[in-house]
C-alpha cells in the first residue's frame, strides 16, 4: 500500500522565515514612565533601576534650577525649578552610569552678584549734555553697588543703599575727571542719574573695573562655581 508525502511548498516555509526575521527585528521599546524627586540637592530614588532596549521618561520635580548629565549616555538636560521636567532616554547600553548636577548660574539674581562686572547696569555711551538713570530696587537694601567708567578704569563710585529711609533722586556728575559726588547714600526705590557735564565720553558699568583685585577675585569663585559638578546618583541599566 502505498503512502503519500505531502511536501510543503518551499514559498510557504521562505514566507515564514521572512515573517519571524521582521517580528524579531522590529522589536518595540516598552515605555515606563518614572517619577523622580530632586530636593535638597538629593535624587530619589538614588539609584535607577531599569532594563535596557526600553525607552523611559524621567518626569522630574526639583527645587532648583540647573542641569542634569548623565555620564556614558551623553545626556544634558536643563531641569526647572517648582515644575515637572521630562528627560527620555532609549535605554541601548548597560551599566552604572553617573547623574551629575550642574548649578544653573543665573545673573538676573543681581542681590547675590552685585559686584560682578556689568551684572546691574550698563550705560550706552554719553555724551556731553545725556545721562543714564537707574533705580534701586528693594533687594539691594543694606548692599553697597560698586561702579566705574568704562572709558577710564580709574574712576569709581560706590552706591550704599540703606535699609531704612524714604526714595530719593541723585545725580552724579561726570565734570573735571571725576565723578561728583563719588559715593552717595539712598534708600531702595531711588532714582541715580549720571549727568556728563564734560566733552569726555563715559560709560557707566556696575561693579569693579576689570582687571582689579575685586574682579579678579570674584571670576576665580565664578569658575570654579561653573566648572563644578555633583554626583547625585546612578542610573542602572540591566540586561535584558
């Protein structure tokens, strides 16, 4: 008696293979999504745990403002202050990868770089007849405002701003080489207007001039403060 063999045709078992090829190749990334806290210069959690070839969204709150990196993923990425930053990462390596935090260096806190060159004010250039006026605001109550002409390093001033005392208009003279009066006392919310009475051009700059012993000191702090970077925790990628 004899017996069939029914032979499969050789498309159906090429089809097949190029089917489980495609589904094998086109793996998808799963998406987690993770809740993380910064407050008080600490990560929590500390240590991220997560399984490569998956994509996840860092959804992160912070009580500060500044940059995240995270070492071997070459990932920077600015966090705000009070708000909800997002950072995604394709997780494609494994490992322990360092989260460093870099300090946002904001100028436009002037209370707490008052005498760093220019933070302030700048003035235009003035000539013979014009005037720059800047007002004081309430947070540089207690806090001497240093300034200079930009023209010649070698004129200064000093702006002491008192805790106590109504508002007040002043107006700083530029005649003779020299600024008249050099230093002055108000209170915050007062207006100072630099008149130039001279043929000489000036240019009114905050701070020290640059160059002094004032300056010098205050951009060594301000590297060092730029250059520096802190360990906050890990990002831990397993295998699969």
């Amino acid at each position: 008696m004899g017996i069939k063999i029914f032979k499969i045709p050789s498309i159906i078992l090429l089809l097949t293979f190029l089917l489980y090829g495609c589904s094998s190749n086109n793996e998808k990334f799963t998406v987690e999504e993770l809740k993380i806290s910064f407050q008080n210069m600490k990560l929590t959690p500390n240590n991220i745990n997560v399984v490569e070839k998956s994509e996840i969204n860092l959804n992160i709150t912070s009580d500060v403002e500044g940059t995240l990196h995270i070492h071997g993923y070459n990932i920077k990425a600015k966090i705000s202050k009070n708000k909800v930053s997002k950072i995604t990462i394709n997780l494609n390596a494994t490992g322990s990868f360092p989260i460093a935090f870099h300090h946002e260096k904001n100028h436009l806190e002037h209370s707490s770089n008052i005498d760093k060159h220019g933070v302030l004010f700048e003035s235009d250039m003035i000539m013979k007849g014009e005037s720059f006026v800047y007002n004081i605001s309430q947070e540089f109550s207690g806090k001497i405002i240093k300034f200079h002409d930009h023209m010649s390093h070698t004129l200064t001033g000093e702006i002491m701003v008192m805790e106590q005392g109504d508002a007040k208009n002043v107006t700083i003279y530029y005649e003779n080489n020299r600024f008249n009066p050099s230093n002055v006392m108000v209170a915050s919310g007062s207006n100072i207007t630099w008149e130039n009475n001279s043929h000489d051009k000036i240019k009114i700059i905050s701070g020290p001039p640059p160059g002094s012993h004032e300056d010098e000191h205050d951009n060594h702090d301000t590297q060092e403060e730029n250059n520096k970077e802190t360990i906050v925790g890990k990002l831990l990628v397993n295998p699969k």
